[in-house]
C-alpha cells in the first residue's frame, strides 16, 4: 500500500528500478526522479524515468532484437533476425532470471509518450484499439479499456496533430512508437501475455506490476532451445 497518494517510497523504486536505495537517492538529488519528502518519491517522476528508457543499468536491446525475444519469449518465430541473432537472444534469455532485468532489456522496443486530449481525442483513440480491423494495423493495444496502444512511428506525429493532443505526464493517453512492423506487433499481442507484461512491468500500481513480472518469470522458465 502507497503511504501517501502518488507517493512511493525509496525501497520500492530501487527494487522496481534495480538499484539500491543509495543510488535512488543520487537519482533524486540529480533531479532524475522528485523526492517530496524523506523516503518518499514523486510516482509519476519515476513512471517518467522509467519510459525514458534511462532507468536501470541493464544494457537495452536494439529494437528488432527486442522484438526478437518478445517473440520467441511468446512462443513464435523471430524470422527477422539471423540464426545467429536468434541464437545469441536464447543464451541471454536462458541466462536470465530476473524479470525486471528482462523488461530493461526490452525497452527498446518502443518509444513511449504520454499525451493529453479532448473527449474527441480519447474517443477515436478508444475505438481504434478496440476496433482496429478498420483502418488496418494503426493501433495495437494490449490491455483492454487502457488508452495505451502501439503505434508506427512514421504515423504518431500526424496522429498527434490531427487530434489535438500536446505531450503531457499527468495526461490520459500513452502512445508507444516503433518502427516494427505493426502487424506483427498484433500477432504477438495476441499470441501470449507477454507483451502486455512488458507494458506492466513498469508500473507503479503494485498489484499490475506483480502480475507482469509473473508472467515474464513465466515466460522465461520456458525459452525454446
């Protein structure tokens, strides 16, 4: 249980983040992440910290690789990478333990941006990840009811213009782009739990975070050899 609204303490952004409670410490005074009070951390600082992909010392696969491993971590092929690639992702995912060193290492695959909208804005955003057979692979959401999706990253900024919507922390629409192929991203959404762990692992709200970290510790009992 938070001991503040919005509040989380030290212990727990080092565990989330991997480091000790020390160098959360060195991270607040840097201004990488608000301390409020002693012990206490900003939430939203540190959900920021996390999607800037600099959290964590973890070295952060390239984006096809990430991809690579979600695929394989959810039990289908990874033909966009060489034998050898593929090869070298099963070593590492073998050698992994950790979920949340897993989910470092897959940060790479999107660039995620927080925005705030219009009733307007929310609504067509809602109804292409629930519906999104209508304009093809344009969104690809992983939690139902979340206004968190995929999408090509040569279509975000045209998307941002046409609805209105200006990059906000605190706003109610997440936008993770790749320049994977996005039918892809589908089909591996929809293949296993993983990708929407990925997504959870780095949230703030403890019960989602433990659920994702499951799944990911699930998924890495099984790697394919």
């Amino acid at each position: 249980m938070d001991p503040l609204p919005g509040l989380v303490s030290t212990q727990e952004v080092g565990a989330l983040l991997g480091v000790t409670e020390q160098q959360v410490r060195r991270l607040a005074e840097a201004g990488a992440i608000n301390r409020v009070a002693r012990g206490l951390i900003d939430r939203q600082s540190v959900e920021r910290y996390l999607a800037s992909g600099r959290g964590g010392r973890t070295r952060v696969w390239a984006e096809t690789t990430a991809w690579g491993a979600i695929a394989l971590l959810s039990g289908r092929p990874a033909e966009w990478l060489t034998p050898a690639q593929a090869s070298r992702v099963r070593l590492t995912l073998r050698a992994t333990q950790d979920p949340r060193e897993l989910a470092a290492r897959l940060r790479g695959r999107a660039t995620v941006s927080t925005y705030a909208g219009d009733f307007t804005a929310e609504a067509v955003i809602q109804e292409r990840l629930d519906d999104p057979d209508g304009l093809g692979p344009l969104l690809v959401g992983t939690r139902p009811g979340h206004l968190d999706g995929y999408i090509a990253a040569d279509e975000l900024s045209r998307i941002v213009r046409i609805l209105e919507m200006r990059p906000d922390p605190d706003g109610t629409i997440t936008l993770r782009s790749t320049s994977f192929d996005m039918a892809r991203v589908r089909r591996l959404s929809e293949a296993s739990p993983v990708l929407a762990a990925c997504d959870d692992v780095a949230s703030m709200d403890q019960r989602r975070r433990a659920d994702a970290e499951c799944a990911l510790g699930a998924a890495l009992q099984v790697v394919p050899g």
